[in-house]
C-alpha cells in the first residue's frame, strides 16, 4: 500500500501494525521513498497465524488490528482480507473448481430468486460487517466489535433500505455460502460458522469440493438449530431450509464426479 510520509508521521504506530499485513511504501510528492516491513517472525501477529481469539473490547491488545485501521488498509491495498475478531486474514485467489461451483449455484439461485424479487443473490467480493449479539448483550457495542467478512455468495432481502450514501451494504444477509478449499477451511468451518451463528444471519452452506458435500447450516437464537449434510451420490440436491423450494443439484456442482458414478 502506498502512504504519505507526513501521515506514516502522524500515524506511525498504525502503519506499524499494518507494515505486519504487507508493506507499506512511503511516499513524498507521489514518489515512492522508502519501504516499510515487519521485521522477524513477529511481524505475522496480526495475521492469520494469530491463534489468540480477542473480542471488540477496550483496551485493545497490540497484536490486534482496529476495525478502522483495518478500512485504512482495505482501502489503500488491492489485497482482499478479512477481519474476525480483530485478526487479519488474507484471502487467497480462488482455483478453478472454486468459480466453476460458485458460478452454478449463482445461476440456480437468481434463477428461484427472479419469482422473489424481495430477495436476491450477489456474489463476492463483496464486504459484510457482523457484530457477534452474545458480545454485546450487555454494552453498548463499538466499531472495534466489527467483523468484516467476505462469504462467497450471499442472498440479500429488502436489502434497500440498508445501503448508505457510499453504496456500501450495512445490513445482516439472510444466507450465505463459503465454498471450502485447503487455504480456507479451518477459518470458513469453525472461524466464520461461529460469527454468522451469533451475528443473526439464519442459514449457511459450505460447500465441500473435496468431499463432494453441502451442508447446511440453519441458526436460530445464537445457535445451530439444523444441520443437513448433502452428498453426491446419496442426495439428489442440496436444499435450503429458510427458503422453501430452493435447492441445487449436486451434479451440477460436482458434475466430473457426477459422471464418474454414473459409469461405474
């Protein structure tokens, strides 16, 4: 990310943190000057190495990144990350099998979505701000107890009223679909199922390339009412349990495998 040298001055002890996400290239007049990098193994703190979990609350420890340094260097950086819990992670580029699934679920969902136009489907990357409700029962909650999440698709209903004068979305989605791989698993399984239980959205599918599987995720006050596990080759469709009639094949998403038990 690019800086002016009169704000790395003013603001050094930000850029310190987030020289430990990527480098920050120091400018004067426009013209890189100098680079700034985290320096040993301890500049991977604020990462996704991170094994700590911290909440939104004050004081902050150190390691953690704030919720509006992390917009500073989303919006200064052509990376996409997420933020959980005050700890960065960045995303990886998806593989081929990742697009080629998200792109089928995309076509069936608009297509039940068109007879529902209160609702619809959009896809990633496509920034989602989540408060955890057990984490401020009881307080009034701050920007520090954002969470800032890219799902691979989500479905939006009467979603208007939730877009602000930036055209940026700042409402709660209803489902949202993450698609597995080995860079992203831990984090989509146990990381992000756990922050859309308690944040209010009331369905999810992971989508598993690797095991041929969907399953299905349905929340209710802050905990796991349903789950449903879809396989390839013992289901026909994965099905949505908030949106009666809406479901998705499994060989549409898994056709090279589809085949494959077909010939034998």
């Amino acid at each position: 990310m690019l800086v002016p040298a009169t704000e790395v001055q003013n603001n050094f002890g930000k850029y310190l943190r987030i020289c430990a996400i990527e480098p920050v290239v120091i400018t004067r007049n426009g013209i890189p000057q100098a680079v700034l990098s985290a320096g040993g193994g301890g500049g991977k703190a604020s990462m996704m190495w991170e094994s700590v979990v911290e909440y939104g609350t004050s004081p902050r420890k150190d390691q953690l990144l704030s919720y509006q340094d992390f917009m500073d260097l989303t919006e200064k950086s052509d990376n996409r990350y997420e933020l959980i819990d005050g700890v960065v992670y960045q995303l990886a580029s998806p593989a081929f099998s990742h697009q080629r699934i998200l792109g089928s679920l995309y076509i069936e969902f608009w297509r039940y979505f068109q007879e529902k136009p209160a609702c619809g489907p959009f896809l990633a990357p496509f920034d989602i701000e989540l408060i955890r409700r057990l984490q401020v029962g009881l307080r009034k909650p701050t920007d520090d107890d954002i969470n800032v999440v890219q799902p691979d698709l989500i479905v939006l209903c009467d979603y208007v009223k939730d877009i602000n004068a930036k055209d940026r979305y700042k409402g709660i989605p209803t489902l949202v679909v993450e698609i597995l791989s080995p860079s992203n698993r831990t984090n989509d399984r146990v990381r992000k199922l756990g922050l859309y239980m308690e944040s209010g959205i009331a369905e999810c599918w992971h989508v598993d390339p690797k095991n041929h599987t969907v399953t299905v995720y349905s929340f209710v006050d802050n905990a796991i009412s349903d789950e449903t596990i879809y396989k390839l080759g013992d289901e026909v469709s994965a099905r949505s349990i908030h949106f009666e009639g809406l479901s998705v094949p499994l060989k549409t998403l898994f056709p090279q495998e589809a085949s494959e038990n077909t010939s034998i």
